[in-house]
C-alpha cells in the first residue's frame, strides 16, 4: 500500500506509541513496503492487541487475518503475524511474534472472535499450536492429512496419495509412488536425422532429366 508522508509519520507516531506502552514487551517497530510492523514477545500477544483494539488512539477493531511464516535456520522458526485495521483512523497495523513447533501461542479468540478460524488455518499449514483455542483442528486440508504443507521442508510430492479403491469401497491412503515408464530419448534434431533413402516432399523434382542443379547455374 503506497502511504503518504502524513500517513507515513502517523504511522511511525504509532509505533512509538505502542512501543511506549509496553517498554517491556515491544522487541521492535519496524517498517516494510510502509506497513508499521511491531514485534512483540509471544506472550505479551493478547494484551498487546486488547490495547490495540481498546485504546482510543488505536481502536483496531478489525482483525483482518493471521498469518506465519517459516524460517528454518532459526531457533524459533515460526512468526506469527497479525493483520489489524481501525475503521476509525483509516489506519492498519501489523503484529507479529516468534514460536517453534512444540511451544504455543495464546489464542486470540477471547480477543477476537474471527480468530477462531484463522487460527486454524496457520494451525493446518505451519503447525503452530494456539492454547485454549476451542476447536483447533485442520481446517484446509483433509483430517487424515500428515505434515503442515507451508513448512519450508514438507516435500513437495506430500508424504501420503490418496484414491477410491473399488474393492473396499472407499477412499485409501497409500505413500506417495511415483512412477514413470522407461523412455528412451532422442535429441537428434529431425533434420540432422534424415537418412537415404528419406526424402521429403519435392525432393521427387531432383530426378527429373531436364532438373537443372544449383550449382549448373551459369554453365548452359
């Protein structure tokens, strides 16, 4: 979203707002495509976004969605991201705090009640757990799905296939098989591959007695 310099500045006001509120709990405020983004300790997350929501110089009371994204190398490799917007002050906001895959992150429901769902979206993709969510369950991909598809090392072919087997009369999961028949390839373009006695379409005229050659040009 292209800010301007007022909307830019108002922004940064905000930041430092926020940041003053919670000395302790703010890590950074940082900017990305002029997009305020404040990161926060995993636990300090529902208070962080209550006063977000409540304060009357914030008043986000929009949760627009909840996102992560995985970075392997890390020791926490998880962020958590969470996308508010204030109908109020035209303004939006990011939050976003770090988790690994064994330690949770405070559900927001009690919060935001559309995070119910979000929540279980980032739950069914990365596998970052959300304590005292009420009904934290796959939500995209079938019940019976192994692996979290958004993790940078979830291979790309799956883990499991599934399909209709007519004998037992439902639907079977089976590892992932991938087979291709043996080929045998040839890169030889087609015309260096031409051999005698292959001949194309008008090479009939070269056989012909009164043909006159290319290069018998100029002789007669």
């Amino acid at each position: 979203m292209i800010q301007t310099d007022e909307q830019i500045q108002t922004l940064r006001d905000l930041g430092e707002y926020v940041a003053a509120q919670f000395p302790q709990d703010v890590i950074t405020t940082d900017f990305a495509q002029d997009e305020l983004i404040v990161s926060v300790t995993r636990g300090s997350v529902p208070k962080v976004l209550t006063f977000l929501r409540d304060d009357s110089n914030c008043l986000f009371s929009q949760l627009v969605g909840i996102t992560g994204a995985d970075y392997p190398e890390r020791e926490e490799r998880f962020e958590v991201i969470y996308m508010l917007l204030s109908m109020k002050h035209n303004t939006r906001i990011m939050v976003k705090c770090t988790t690994d895959a064994m330690t949770p992150v405070p559900s927001m429901v009690p919060v935001f009640s559309t995070a119910g769902w979000f929540e279980r979206e980032v739950w069914d993709m990365y596998g970052v757990i959300f304590a005292e969510n009420p009904d934290l369950r796959r939500i995209l991909t079938d019940y019976g799905f192994e692996g979290h598809p958004l993790r940078k090392d979830f291979p790309l072919t799956g883990y499991v296939e599934l399909r209709y087997d007519d004998e037992q009369k439902r639907v079977v999961y089976e590892p992932v098989k991938l087979q291709q028949d043996f080929r045998s390839w040839d890169f030889l373009s087609p015309w260096e591959g031409l051999t005698h006695p292959y001949s194309l379409p008008g090479d009939e005229k070269a056989t012909e007695p009164d043909q006159v050659q290319l290069g018998d040009k100029g002789k007669k």
